[in-house]
C-alpha cells in the first residue's frame, strides 16, 4: 500500500517559519555544511547581505546559534566560528558515536523503502567525488552531509534530530574544513566504504552492524583529523 500524504508530511512542513527561524536554519546549514570555518570571523552585515535579509532576524539568529554555542562573541562583540580543541574534539567524537551509533541501529529497524532510496542517492554523489580525478570537494560535502542526516532521520525518532544537529553545529566546521583543505582525504578516508555497508545493513534491518560501520566511519574520520596537527592543544 502507498504511503498516504498525512503519513509522509512531517510536523516541520506545517508550522508557520519567522524570518528569524528561517535565518537561524541558513546559518545552522552553513555550519553543519562546512561553509565557515573554526576561527571564521562574522559580520551581521555581510550575512545579512548574503542572506538577503535585514540586520535584525541576522542578529536574533546568531544569538541562538551563541547559546547553541555553535558561534562565540568576544568581549569586543565581534562574532566568529569557535576553534576546536583536541580535547573537546574528542568528546563530541565520542558522544557522536554513541548518540549517532543509536540512531543508525534505529534506522536499520525503522527505515521505509523511500529511506534506502534517498540513501543510496546520497551515496552515489559521494562515491562519484570520491572517485573522481579531480573532484568537487563542496558537493562531496554537501553528498556527505545529506547521507548522515538521511540516514538519522530514517530512525524515525524526531526527539534525536536535534540533539544530532547540535552537536553537528559544534564539530561540522572542523570536519568539513579538513575535507576541503586535503587533496586525498576523499580517496583515503574511506567514507564510502561504509557508507555502502551502512546500505547493507539497512536492507537486512542488521542494528549491529549499520551502528559498526557508522561508529568506524566516525572514527575513522576522526583519527585522521587527529593526525594534521589543525586541532588546538
């Protein structure tokens, strides 16, 4: 039986969105995204113009992503991306394997044949850059962002999409600045490897093992991370 309209709209599609709020996911999706990197100083004015809004729902914006702590404000106000530490890149490492590790265990009992779909879409861009000679590192991203959230949001539990994204907020820029910065981290990172077995596991609803390749796909990105010396003492 088809999925009926009520039973694929989601409550998000149906709540009225402030300018503000629309500002704060714009931001939030330049960050989780890769777009603005650790250390990146910001001006209300330059966003407001890049978003095509005023200076008001901007500042509103900032000010939640602040208390987020996904962005800090210095003693003199200006606005800037925080720069990771070793330490605290290595305990938001460690709450995303358990917290991502158990939405993906959750997906793989909960996901519908759209969810595979979607996926596997995902995981085609990726592969794509991947193999490419000369690859576009900013759809890689945008391939490799989509992937996870898909992949999260077919747990199908609504209460986890925002812990995943704040904490996403947090270690986004770091992950993302070290994709774009190193020519062979796609061809060594051995992202689509487990992408593709996280696909697998989806298909044999296999909890185990998707929360395996999710916790070394992780991981994995992790330690090479680790390993450039770009982390804060």
């Amino acid at each position: 039986m088809a999925e009926s309209d009520a039973e694929v709209r989601s409550p998000a599609a149906c709540r009225k969105v402030t300018l503000g709020t629309q500002v704060y996911e714009a931001l939030c999706d330049r960050l989780v995204g890769g777009e603005l990197a650790p250390g990146e100083k910001l001006s209300l004015r330059n966003l407001a113009d890049s978003l095509g809004t005023s200076v008001m729902p901007v500042r509103e914006a900032v000010s939640r992503l602040v208390a987020d702590e996904a962005l800090e404000v210095s003693p003199s106000r200006a606005i800037s991306v925080p720069v990771m530490t070793r330490a605290m890149f290595c305990e938001l490492t460690t709450v995303r394997v358990a917290i991502e590790g158990f939405a993906v265990e959750q997906a793989a009992y909960n996901h519908r044949a759209r969810d595979l779909a979607i996926l596997s879409a995902h995981d085609a861009a990726f592969r794509h850059e991947c193999n490419a000679t000369i690859p576009d590192r900013v759809a890689a991203l945008r391939a490799n962002r989509d992937f996870h959230f898909a992949l999260y949001a077919a747990a199908d539990l609504a209460t986890l999409m925002p812990i995943i994204t704040g904490l996403w907020l947090k270690i986004g820029p770091v992950l993302n600045l070290d994709m774009r910065l190193s020519s062979q981290r796609l061809a060594i990172g051995g992202a689509e490897a487990q992408h593709a077995r996280i696909i697998e596991a989806l298909r044999r609803r296999d909890g185990a093992e998707a929360r395996a390749a999710i916790t070394r796909d992780i991981e994995t990105t992790a330690g090479l991370i680790a390993s450039t010396g770009r982390l804060t003492p």
